[in-house]
C-alpha cells in the first residue's frame, strides 16, 4: 500500500515499511527503512514527526544550499543526491550541462500512484512484474529549474514478498545536450554506521564468496568492470546490524535487474551516517541525452527483513520466482539432463552421443544436452564460433537427425550455443570484421582465442536473431544452454562516433535483452538456459529472460556447497542449475564421495556432467538411485522454500570439536504447505575422535509431528582400508584381486535414522544422530562420515497426527 499527500510518503508491504517527506527547501528527506510501523491512513507532519531528524545550527564547515537554513545536506538522509549543492557523498546523479558546469538540484514536483504490471517500463529494459495486478507504483517528480531537466523516482511496491523496487529516469526538457555520467537506481541512508556490508565475490569457478565489511569509516565498492554482471562481484550485496545471524537481527538486501556492469557503494560520513547507492558502474560510462529524450537506469530490488539473513533471503526467493521468473516453465519443475560436455568436450560424433544418451535413458535421465563441438570446424576452442552450421562429419543427419534418434529413445533434446562470441578463425569473422567490439587498426587483447560481437549495432543483433531462429527450429529441441565465455576488453564501437564511446557497454547490453526477448518469444516451449563461463552472468536481468543460470562451471562438490550457499542468500535454488560430475573433479582435481556430490546438486536444478558409458556398474546403480530419489522429492526441492543453517564459513575462530567451527554446513528446503522437507549434513573434513553431530531442521510447523528417516546406503569394503584384516578370518592384502572380488558381494551397511518428532524439536532442538566413527568400532549404527561426506534427511507430516489436530479444531 502507498501513503502519498505530496509531503509524506509511506511505503507499506506485510512486514515493512519504507516512508520519506518532502522538506521546506523541495529536496526529499529518508526518514525509515524497517519493520512494518503503524501510521493513519492519511499520515500528517506529527505522524512522522519521531522520525524527523532535528535541526537548529548547519554544522561547521558546510555548505547551505540556501541562506540561513538550518541544515547542510552533507549531514541529512537523503532520497536522491547529487554534486554542487553541499552533500559531498555518493551521488545519485552525475551530469554534465552544456555550460561545461556538473552541479545539480533537483527539487520535488509533484507525485503519482499507478499500478505496476509490465516488465518493460524502463525503456528497453527487463523489470519486475506482477500477473495479478496488485503491486502499485509510487513516481515522484523531481525538477533543476537551472537546466529543466526532470528526475523521476519510481518505487514499486510487492507487498506479499515484503519487496520494494526502485529505479529512475532522466528527462531532458531543455533545448540543449546534456551528457549523463551516473544515475543510480536507488539509494538508502541509514542514521549510523552500525552495519555490516555483505558482497559475494570470487573468480571464474569460485564464484559468490561471501565477504563482510563491518562499515565504520570510509567507502567500500562491490563493483564490476567485465561487461557482464560478473562472477568477481555478484550486484546482490547485503546490509545487516553487526549482531544480525541466519534468524535474528536486521538484515537489508539489494539486487540490480541487470546484466552489465554494475557498482554497489556503501559509504560512512563524517557525521557518522551511511549511504547505500546500487546502479549502472559510473566507470567509463556517459550517455549523451538530446533534448526531448531520456535515460532509464535498470530497476533495483530491496528487502528487509528482522528476521536474519534468512528471513530476507524468503523475501528475495519469493520475489525472484514470482516477479522476475517468467514464462511456461515459470512453476514447471525442471528435467533432468545429462550433458555432454565433461564426457566428451569437443571429441564429439553421433555414435558417441548416442552411447551416452542411451545410457542416460537407462539411469533415468529425461534430457540430453549435447554440449560445444557440434558446428563448423569446432574441434577447439580457436575455431568457427559464428558459424552456426551443423559439422555433418560429426553429425551426418544434423541436427534433426539426432534430435530424432534421441527422441526415439525417450528422451528431450538440447544443445549449446553461444550467440554473442565469434573466432577470428571463422567465416563470420571474415566476412564482418567491424562486427566486433575491438578498435579498429589497433591490437586487440584476447581472451578465450574468441571476440564479443558488436550488440549495439542493430544488424548484429538481426543476426543472431535470425541464425538461432534457424538453429533452434531445425529440429525438435527441448533446451537450450546459451553460454558467453569471455569478458569485455578494448571496449569500442565502429558503428558509434568518438563522443558517444562511453555508451558502449550498456548499449551491449540493450542489444542482448533484444536478442534474448524475441528468441524466447519465438520459442516459448524451449528451456533456456543463462551461462557465462559459469557465474559470470548470474543475474536478475538473466533470469527475466531465462528461468535458470548455470551457477559455476566448477562441478566440485565441496566448492559448489560454497558457491550455492552463496547464491541461496539473493536467488532461490529453483534457478540454479547445479550437475554432479566425476572425480577426481575436472577443476580441482578432488575426489568426494559420489553421494556427496548428488546432495549438493540436488539443491539446485540436478543433472548430471560425466560419462555415463565409463561408470563402474556400482556408481552407475548408484546414480540410477540418486536420479529416483531426485524425482520423489523434485517439488520439495525446486519449489520448496531454502533455509541456511550452519555455513562453513562461520565460527572458524572456535574450538575445533565445536559444530559451528566452519567445518559443517546444513541446508533445509522445505515445501510451500510445509507438510514434507529435505536436510542436508556436510562436513569439509573429519576430526578425529569427534563421534557427537546433530542436524537442525528449518521451515516445518513448530505444532505437527513428522517422521524423520535418511537413506539406506551401503559402503564399499576397501574404503575401510586394512581394518578389513581386523574382523576377516583370512588376512587380505589391500589392492589384492582377493579384496576385489570381496568387494563386490560384501557391503558395509550404512547407519538408519528413523525417528518422529514434533517440528518444534526438530527445529529448536535437532536430531543427535547416530555416531560417527571414531576409530573404536564400526557397525551399522555407527556413521561412516568421511571428509567432504554429506548425508541427506527427509521429513515427512504424520498424516494421522495432521488428521487428528485439524478435528481438535
């Protein structure tokens, strides 16, 4: 709900409430950002008036923007800020007038209170939505009477997901070019520098790093320069009180719906106050603005939440499924695949991938994705990228072809393409090499033997259109997989002039949001999904076109626990593809338990990235299983509500015995109506002599009772070492063909836990499970938990008992 008059403005969703008012000198003051507070219909200046920051005497050493007035605008929370007018912190907005001055003062105009239902309101690109019509929009006018040049703060209001969506737009009334260096879309001054700020960073194939940064003096920026959203810092940050944890304590989230380069700053002043500012990264950036035009900056997604990293975390889960994920496959569960790539690479041909997939169909796969190799002379990674012709050596029925022989088999087809690169060794690359972003006549740096395809120019964007227009309606695909391996370098356009250089990079990504706009409205039934050299893209502007992203190329279980458990606090697990692979792990060379390997995926979207054909007839059992299991619980999993218990990186300056040492990490996903959960245990690596764990459940219904059971899983007797000769008859030489043939008829059990408990006591309290081993013994109720081991735990509501408590009703 939006409380408007023109002076106060109160911003209400279920829990919170956001509210700002209009101050004697126009500008716009922030007064609250938290926990629902309760205001009259009609709030009025005494309403409001606590919230007022009081001010009699300017501070020394500032500056007024008019005479006598008791403030500095240095030292007031602000709506929207800019340079040349006192507040000398993060601006809002940065512009370059025709006069060559870069002062600006926009004061308030007027309001406006609309319903918010498209995606496509800020110009070209992507935005939130809502099917049912109920979120509302909140536009405040702010007007420069210097240079008439109009500011419009929007502000969305979701109540059911307690999420406000802000952005802004730039008009230019004047008769003369202004050029644009920065417009943010959105900014939050907070009273004091009481806070952590929270960036998830990394690398390739060590993405979303948690990182915190107790803010006390100073600026810190979370920022990207790759052209893309970036795998080195995620546009999700967080703001959180210093004694906030997973389930108590305030806790503010942000996210950009964008895809290019991004900048989240948190700066503490002088006076001890911190500001939040999130938009386009101002780096190189400029935008010239003719008169009668206008700039839109992308939308930003903010959540609060009193309730811990987690409650704000449900907030953004809800928000992103139901406002920004679009689409048939919007509440489809997803299949699972099998893809070629970690199989084969690009040593691919029809018989191979037939082989694969008829053994994918035996273990219960539903998709298989033939990955890079399949076109021109694509043997590596130096040749035929833009060439998106079939490779009929490799292929001799192309494409159609194999979709068919696939589909004979039972299963879906689909493929990997990567629309937006192309190799200089390639006939596209001849044929227009001024449709690169490269300067013309100078060297160029080279990433990944493959050049970035020029999307500000509406031709090159034609084509990609049309060319995977054919490729995906030559045959029967059912999925595809659109990757782009490589960051922005020498960034140039030839088809803009010098001063227009700066546009570059966002006009990239206005062109991709084009391309990916008309190819899933061509292809509504195709399942598409994001990459960029794994989490390179993993984004809100993403995910508006495509339902999942592929979160890593690192497939290591241990690395992806990290890596998930970062994405799980801004993004929900229903768009996180995530693949069980072989060991030792294509990336980091460790080996993990297979079982491990399938928890960790089976959080996200499963599939799996390995060669089926190779697998001994015991993992190939195994994984069959897993893939089983996996479709029981695929509801609970993909649409369930995720909840972090303990991280591995917590409490790593604690006792090494003690549980919350960094060593474990627990998951929960819990289903909508509560009634069936899944649990996850991970352990990075033993400690000897440490018999005593424990799981917590997240989620369930404190009053219902629920069965609580893992898996039967049975162990192979070599990983039991030598011990064997402590109970065999016989003595047994390890790597002996005696202990072979041993190994495959006897199995050591593993331990059972099936136990029934109020959800209460599974939550506050947990489950004491069974013993790990600890040198002293083994038998089936003992835990065989070795490094990198995770186990998984299901919860099921007792029917009789949810029977009963509905009739005591």
């Amino acid at each position: 709900m939006i409380k408007a008059d023109g002076h106060i403005f109160v911003l209400e969703t279920a829990h919170t409430t956001y509210c700002f008012r209009r101050m004697e000198t126009r500008h716009l003051e922030h007064l609250y950002y938290g926990r629902h507070l309760t205001l009259p219909e009609h709030p009025a200046e005494c309403d409001v008036a606590p919230l007022v920051e009081k001010h009699t005497f300017a501070p020394g050493n500032t500056n007024l923007c008019e005479k006598d007035q008791p403030f500095s605008l240095e030292d007031i929370r602000l709506e929207m800020s800019s340079y040349g007018k006192g507040d000398i912190r993060e601006p809002f907005v940065e512009i370059e007038h025709a006069d060559g001055s870069t002062t600006s003062d926009f004061r308030y105009e007027s309001y406006e209170i609309t319903e918010k239902t498209a995606g496509t309101e800020n110009g070209d690109l992507p935005g939130a939505y809502d099917e049912k019509g109920e979120a509302q929009r909140l536009s405040v006018r702010l007007r420069d009477h210097s240079y008439d040049l109009v500011l419009e703060l929007h502000y969305d209001v979701y109540a059911e997901c307690d999420a406000i969506v802000r952005s802004a737009v730039l008009f230019n009334e004047s008769g003369e070019t202004v050029r644009l260096n920065r417009l943010m879309s959105t900014q939050i001054d907070f009273d004091l520098a009481e806070y952590v700020f929270t960036t998830f960073t990394g690398a390739w194939a060590r993405e979303m790093h948690r990182s915190d940064t107790r803010m006390e003096a100073g600026k810190h920026v979370n920022a990207s320069y790759t052209g893309t959203s970036s795998s080195r810092a995620n546009p999700f940050v967080m703001i959180a009180k210093t004694d906030t944890t997973e389930d108590t304590g305030e806790c503010y989230g942000c996210n950009l719906i964008y895809s290019g380069n991004h900048y989240e700053a948190a700066e503490v002043s002088g006076y001890g106050k911190m500001r939040l500012t999130a938009g386009i990264n101002p780096q190189s950036f400029s935008w010239l603005l003719a008169p009668g035009e206008n700039f839109a900056a992308p939308e930003a997604v903010m959540a609060y939440s009193c309730e811990g990293y987690n409650g704000m975390s449900q907030c953004m889960h809800a928000f992103v499924r139901e406002h920004i994920v679009r689409g048939a496959f919007k509440h489809k569960v997803r299949p699972v695949l099998l893809n070629s790539w970690e199989a084969a690479y690009f040593d691919i041909n029809e018989r191979k991938l037939l082989a694969l997939a008829k053994k994918a169909k035996e273990a219960g796969v539903e998709l298989f994705v033939m990955d890079d190799g399949w076109f021109g002379e694509r043997n590596d990674d130096a040749h035929s990228l833009g060439d998106w012709e079939v490779n009929e050596k490799k292929l001799p029925g192309g494409l159609a072809g194999l979709g068919r022989k696939i589909k004979a088999l039972g299963l879906d087809f689909g493929i990997w393409v990567e629309p937006e690169m192309v190799n200089v060794n390639s006939h596209l690359y001849q044929a227009h090499p001024d449709w690169t972003i490269e300067i013309p006549g100078k060297a160029h740096a080279e990433g990944r033997n493959q050049r970035i395809l020029d999307l500000t120019r509406t031709e090159v964007q034609d084509y990609i259109i049309e060319t995977m227009t054919k490729v995906f309606s030559s045959a029967e695909i059912s999925y595809v997989k659109w990757d782009m391996n490589r960051t922005f370098t020498d960034y140039y356009s030839g088809a803009l002039p010098p001063e227009r250089q700066g546009e570059v990079a966002h006009r990239y990504v206005l062109g991709l949001y084009r391309c990916m706009r008309e190819l899933t409205a061509r292809f509504p039934d195709i399942l598409f999904e994001g990459c960029s050299a794994g989490g390179n893209r993993f984004d809100l502007g993403i995910l508006s076109c495509f339902p999942q992203i592929w979160a890593s190329d690192d497939t290591d279980a241990l690395c992806r626990a990290e890596i998930q458990t970062g994405y799980s606090y801004g993004y929900p697990m229903s768009v996180v593809s995530a693949h069980v692979s072989a060991c030792p792990n294509h990336q980091t060379l460790r080996v993990t338990p297979l079982e491990t390997r399938f928890a960790v995926a089976a959080f996200g979207i499963c599939g799996y990235e390995c060669n089926f054909c190779d697998l001994s007839r015991e993992d190939f059992a195994a994984v069959k299983a897993q893939i089983a299991l996996y479709k029981q619980w695929r509801e609970v999993l993909q649409k369930g509500r995720f909840y972090r218990g303990r991280t591995f990186g917590e409490g790593a300056h604690e006792s090494v015995l003690s549980q919350s040492a960094g060593n474990q990490m627990e998951w929960t996903c819990v289903s909508e109506d509560q009634t069936r959960a899944v649990g996850m245990l991970m352990q990075k690596l033993v400690v000897p002599n440490t018999q005593y764990h424990s799981y917590h459940a997240k989620g369930l219904k404190p009053d219902a009772r629920y069965h609580f059971y893992n898996r039967s899983l049975k162990y192979n007797i070599k990983d039991f070492g030598d011990l064997v000769n402590t109970v065999s008859p016989v003595h047994i030489k390890q790597d002996s063909l005696a202990l072979d043939l041993i190994a495959r008829f006897k199995k050591m059990d593993g331990e059972i836990e099936d136990c029934h408990a109020a959800g209460d006591m599974l939550m506050y309290h947990g489950v004491k499970l069974k013993q790990a081993f600890g040198g002293t013994g083994y038998n089936n109720e003992v835990r065989y938990f070795q490094d990198f081991a995770a186990r998984m735990y299901f919860m099921e509501e007792e029917k009789e008992h949810a029977d009963s408590g509905k009739a005591e009703k």
